[in-house]
C-alpha cells in the first residue's frame, strides 16, 4: 500500500500553478523537497526585485538612478556576484546589463521620486475559502482616488494571452490577500514587465474572484487526496524539457 503523506502546511501562488502544471512536480519539490537549482534567470529576476525593494525604501528625493546604480553595485558585490558564479553566469557583464535595463525601464514607466507606496515586498498570510495560503506582494499603492493597487515585478518577456493564465492567477491570488489584510477593495493587480518596461493590469473582476478561490480550493483538496493516496499523477507537456525532475520522472523512464 502507498505511504500516506503530509500536506504541506500552506500554498503559495507559484506552488499552486506548480502544480497546475504537473501535480508530480508538485510533490518533488513541495513534499519530497528536492531543490531545483537556481538558474541564471531565476537570479536575474531576485537581484532585479532586491535592488527595487531596496531602492523603494529610499526616500523619494533619494529615488534616482545614482541610487538605483549603488545600491546595485553593493548587493552584487555583497551577495549576487557569488550567486551568479555558482549558477554559471558565463558572460557577466551582459548579466548585469540585463539587470540594468530593468532598472532603467522602470524608470520609463514612472517617476520613482512621485511614487508613493504603500507596501513593498508585504507578507501576506492567510485563509481564502479555508485554505492557508502565504506570499509575499512586491509592491501595493493607493491611486488618486484612494483604491488600492497591487503590483508584482517579472523579469522575463510578456507571455502571449493564451500563455498568460498562471500569471493572472497569481496576481489573483496577491489582490484578494491583500484585500483580505487591508479590509480594503484591490481595484487593479499589474504585472510590470520590466524587461519590456510594459504594463498589464488586471481588473479584479467577479468572474476572476471567484475563479481564483475555486482553483485554490480545488489545488488544495487535490493535494490533500493525493497525499492521502500517496500518489500525485504526472503530466506530461513541452515543460517537461525545463523540469528539473525529468531524470526522475516515471512518464519518462526508459
Ligand atoms: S518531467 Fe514532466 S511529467 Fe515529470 S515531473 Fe516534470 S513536469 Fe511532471
């Protein structure tokens, strides 16, 4: 008989869409934690939003590109040099370039020194429909008119509309924590593409609302019976070919 097997004491918005993606990769990293080793864009995309947590913590005079430019030549001197030698970044200086230009595209999209947010990298950890679910938003501000708006930073291209919908599930996911923490109505969530210095906000609307409790009510009562089973299926698709755990997986012993 299969070993039963522990849940994981809560979700996140990307360990939901893990799973979405393949319930078996799932389980190898959330249950069996195995690590997937950090790859170059992976770093590229934390040393981009350390340099942004940082600088947002500045205060808004302080908020220019000579600041942008310090505060990311001390972390990588500090933290991220070293982080890029173990992952094998071959061309460095193109590496830190990329990281720059994201910097710098942020700076087409707003006036850093007008910006006033109201959080930045908040921890948000609570219940949606019974379910524990904890992460962290990169950005939230008030708009003219007092609305909330809630933001995350990606690093990589805009996926095509039919690519995008673990994107907007996890903006989802972000706008009713937040709500939920503030006691405040979220009216956008944005995904800022800095890479392409683009924008894409999403409208909290109802029919998302309730889509998004439904998909993390239904990942999370399929965690708990496949784990209870002692069994979490595999699917299969071109992901595959980028998944850490392909050596491992049983849709491809030989
Ligand atoms: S190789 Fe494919 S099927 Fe196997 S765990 Fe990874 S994503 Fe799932």
């Amino acid at each position: 008989m299969a070993e039963v097997l522990q849940p994981p004491d809560y979700l996140s918005a990307s360990s939901m869409t893990t799973f979405l993606q393949c319930p078996l990769k799932f389980k190898f990293s959330r249950i069996d934690r195995i690590k997937e080793p950090a790859t170059e864009p992976m770093i590229l995309g934390s040393f981009v939003h350390e340099i942004l947590e940082e600088f947002y913590k500045a205060s808004a005079d302080e908020r220019t590109f000579d600041t942008a430019r310090s505060i990311g030549r001390d972390l990588w001197d500090s933290k991220w040099a070293k982080e890029a030698d173990e992952v094998g970044v071959r061309d460095i200086n193109q590496f830190r370039w990329k990281a720059w230009w994201c910097i710098e595209n942020l700076f087409t999209l707003e006036d850093p020194q007008q910006m006033n947010l109201a959080g930045v990298e908040t921890k948000v950890d609570d219940t949606i429909n019974g379910v524990r679910v904890l992460g962290f938003v990169d950005r939230y501000l008030h708009d003219d008119d007092g609305n909330v708006v809630a933001a995350d930073y990606k690093t990589g291209k805009v996926p095509l509309p039919k690519w995008s919908a673990d994107k907007v599930f996890q903006i989802m996911v972000y706008v009713l924590m937040l709500e939920q923490m503030l006691e405040q109505p979220v009216v956008s969530g944005e995904i800022i593409y800095l890479k392409e210095g683009k924008v894409v906000a999403y409208e909290p609307t109802q029919k998302r609302r309730s889509e998004t409790i439904q998909t993390i009510t239904s990942v999370r009562k399929e965690v708990e019976d496949s784990c209870e089973a002692g069994a979490f299926q595999t699917k299969p698709s071109r992901l595959c070919d980028w998944c850490h755990y392909k050596p491992i997986c049983p849709a491809w012993a030989k």
